[in-house]
C-alpha cells in the first residue's frame, strides 16, 4: 500500500494508527518512510518512525526510514527492491510513506497493489481534484483530519473530489477510484 499526500496532510500519523490495527489483527507490518533529503547538506532527518511511536515498539513491526538521497518521484531508488525484501521477510502488509509530495511525485503508484492520497479538509476545490497527476493515479483518495471543526470541510472536499473524479480517465476496468 502506497501513501502519499502533501506535507501536513497525516501520513505518520495515519500510518501509526493503521499500522496498529493491522499487527492487533495478526498481520506483521512493514512500514518504509521516505524522507525528503537536503539539497545543500545531502542529509536528511528520517524523523517520521518519531511519530510512529507505538508501532515502532510493536514486535510485528518493522519501520524503516530512508532518505531520497536526490531521487524524484517521492521515493527512494531503491524502494521497489525494499518492498521485496519485506515481502520475502514474511511482512504480509507492506505500507510505503512517501515524501511530502506534489501533483507529480507518484512514482510509488507503480510499485504497489493500492495507492492512497491522503488529504487535509483544506486539500483545495475541485479544480485541484482535475487538475492531471497524482490524482489521476490514486486508487483511494482519503480525506484526513476530518474530525472537529474540520468535519464540515471535510465534507466539503469530499463532495468535490468525488465529483472530480468522475471526470478522470478509467484506469481500470474493474476497480473505481474512491473517495
């Protein structure tokens, strides 16, 4: 499962809260953070397993945070062959966190059976829902933080987007995108 979304948008902390659910159901989780990487100093600060705190103490868990070390597309170069090697392992949930991404950065989409945006309530109107990229290749578009006062916006931009999708290409005969 792949996820990605802009920065703020929830991905740690929804990956946390899935990721728990998931190993209290038996199942042994893999989770593979991707950090975005410096363009000055080439470092990077690998802190989303930090907002993974219960899972990463969770013994049928195992987080690994890599940089992108300058790789585009909100992974890692060698993020695919990392999905393998997990698999091989016995995780039979694989989540993969991209970078903070844009509307092109969803070259994860490729490399697993599901891919999800996750979105804040302020994730824009419609028009940010046609506009070509990473939605076109979502298989799930979840709209986060929806609790609150944000519920009513959460809504809102649900609507929007579904209505949005509609407008998309088909890149599947038996599955539709949902929201």
């Amino acid at each position: 499962l792949g996820l990605s979304g802009p920065p703020g948008a929830g991905k740690s902390t929804f990956i946390e809260c899935f990721g728990k659910m998931l190993t209290e159901r038996k199942h042994k989780v893999s989770v593979l953070a991707v950090d975005p990487s410096s363009s000055t100093s080439g470092g990077s600060l690998l802190g989303d397993k930090t907002r993974m705190t219960e899972l990463s103490r969770d013994m049928n868990a195992y987080i690994r945070p890599s940089p992108t070390s300058g790789t585009l597309g909100g992974v890692t170069r060698t993020t695919n062959e990392a999905i393998l090697l997990c698999e091989g392992g016995g995780y039979d949930v694989v989540l993969v966190e991209t970078v903070g991404v844009g509307q092109s950065e969803f070259a994860v989409a490729d490399m697993v059976d599901m891919f999800v945006l996750l979105l804040p309530p302020a994730g824009g109107d419609e028009l940010q829902g046609i506009k070509r990229g990473i939605i076109e290749m979502a298989d799930l578009v979840a709209i986060n933080k929806a609790d609150g006062d944000l519920v009513v916006a959460a809504r809102r931009i649900q609507a929007e987007y579904i209505s949005a999708m509609k407008l998309l290409r088909k890149r599947s005969k038996v599955w539709r995108p949902k929201v």
